[in-house]
C-alpha cells in the first residue's frame, strides 16, 4: 500500500463502513479527478483506489463503476468481463497529467496519438495529495503491470515529467524489461517554478497546495533521465527576452519559465506561443509529439 503525504486518521475506517452500506455498483463517476489513484489500466477497464478510504472500484470505459471492494474482488470481476486483450501494438505510450489536474485533460491529445495508430495509456494520479517521490513509485507499481509491449514512449504534461523522472530513479523490474524509446515533456518545471514561490507562505500540511507543489518551490534534486533516452522539451512562451507572466524572471508560459523547463544533459527544445495551460492542445504541440512518435517507435 502506497503512503500518502497527509495522515488521514481513523476517516478512511469511518467512510468504508459507511461505503458497505450504498449500493454504488452501475452509477457513473467523474473517473477519479483527484481523489484517486489507477492501479490498473486496461483498454477498456481501470481499477483505482481512494486516497482516503483505500478501497478499490473497477470502471468501464465510460468510467460507469462495475464494482467496488477490494483489489482481488476488483481483479476477479476484471478477468471475467474484460478478457486480456491478444493484440497488441509493438509501443506503448504512457501520458500523465500534471498538477491538480486528471487524465481527461489529456483527452484531445490521446486522440490525436490514438488516430495516429498508437496504443495509450492515461492513468489518474492524486497530484494534490502525494510527494513526487510517493508518486514515482506509484508509476513504477503501474508499470509493473504492464504486458504484451516491447517497448514504451513517455508524454508528460508539468508536474508528470517530474512523476517520470522520480520513477527512472527508483529501482524498478519494469525498467529492464521495457526499454523507454523516447520522452516527451511538455512544460516540465525540471528545475523546479518560481511562481511555487507564491505558496512558499502557507504552513506544511494545509490543503490549499499539497506536497508536491510545496517541492517546486527549491531546486529539484532528482536524477535526469538517463542520456541515452532520446528526449524532446516543449516550452511555451513569447520566444523573447519577456514571457506572458511579467512578475517572473525572463520566458515563461505564465506559469513555467522557459529556463526552468530545461535539463543539464542534451535534449531538444522546442518553443510553443501558448499559456501553459494550453499547451498540451495547441496544434504545434500536438504535430510535434506525433513527429516524435514516428522518429522513436515503430506502430503496428
């Protein structure tokens, strides 16, 4: 069981026994914005856990709940209705969201990959409730269910490139298994955001900024991904000595500066005339991923 940054109390053991007593299976869900974590990601199917109650719930496609209780009873209604699928593309691209947002934000872009020929995997992760480095290993867990690919490209939006970056520096059995062709990161604070400094006054354990983002207030002290790994950046900003966010130093997309996005090792970078919050459906950036896709892997 993975930890979390805040200490629940006895809240988790209340709301379970009050869960045993709804009928909850059929209804439809929000697909676990933020108060859940994916264990578990088929292509039709997810099995997630609360943050709180630590009980489990399987969704279908449409995130309709099939049944809640716990993993095995979610894993055992998974293998009877959803059948391991006997195709499958030689990549895998994994896209993870960023900070306080969910796999839907990412919704435009999957497709985008998907009419392309790509197979995807979008989890949710609670981004506002956990470390980096609990969120890390969170992804090496998911990882490690992974099957049926010979390789893997990452996508990842802000905070999820740091997610990234802190699973590659756990050790982790997926990682010998399933060489990672490529990484694109669109928008990564990697050397920590300047505009975190607003939060920098809130006491420890509030609710309002969570753990994670408290840690882009200093520089980040996590490993890069390995040289080998071919890697793309994608920055947004103005392209000029000012970015659209005039209370921080130099470039910036209004919320990342272009010089906080870079790493030590060789990468490209490519720059996108967009807010930070529209990067990841601006048509340059999706042209770039899709070039990069076909650079790095071979689909089909």
């Amino acid at each position: 069981m993975m930890p979390d940054a805040y200490d629940y109390g006895d809240i988790g053991a209340r709301c379970s026994d009050l869960l045993a007593s709804v009928p909850r299976p059929g209804i439809p869900t929000l697909g676990g914005r933020h108060f859940w974590r994916d264990v578990a990601v088929g292509g039709d199917h997810r099995i997630q856990q609360h943050i709180w109650t630590r009980h489990h719930r399987l969704l279908d496609r449409r995130d309709r709940q099939v049944t809640y209780g716990t993993l095995e009873s979610c894993q055992a209604t998974a293998a009877l209705r959803y059948p391991p699928l006997t195709t499958f593309s030689g990549t895998l691209v994994v896209m993870l969201h960023g900070l306080y947002r969910s796999r839907h934000s990412l919704r435009r872009l999957e497709r985008r990959v998907n009419d392309a020929g790509w197979d995807t995997m979008v989890p949710n992760y609670p981004s506002g409730h956990s470390t980096i480095a609990e969120l890390g290993l969170w992804l090496n867990n998911l990882m490690a269910g992974v099957v049926g690919y010979d390789r893997v490209i990452f996508i990842t939006y802000s905070l999820g490139g740091l997610v990234l970056r802190s699973a590659l520096a756990q050790p982790a059995a997926w990682q010998a298994c399933l060489p990672i062709a490529g990484i694109v990161q669109i928008g990564p604070p990697n050397r920590g955001a300047q505009m975190a400094s607003l939060i920098r006054p809130l006491p420890p354990g509030n609710r309002i900024s969570g753990p994670a983002a408290r840690e882009l207030c200093d520089p980040i002290e996590l490993p890069e991904p390995p040289p080998d790994i071919p890697l793309l950046v994608i920055a947004g900003g103005t392209n000029g000595r000012r970015g659209f966010n005039p209370l921080l130093t130099g470039d910036n997309d209004g919320v990342v500066r272009v010089a906080e996005t870079r790493l030590d090792r060789n990468h490209d970078l490519q720059m996108v005339p967009t807010l930070h919050g529209l990067l990841i459906g601006h048509p340059q950036t999706e042209l770039s991923v899709r070039s990069a896709l076909s650079t790095w892997g071979m689909n089909g």
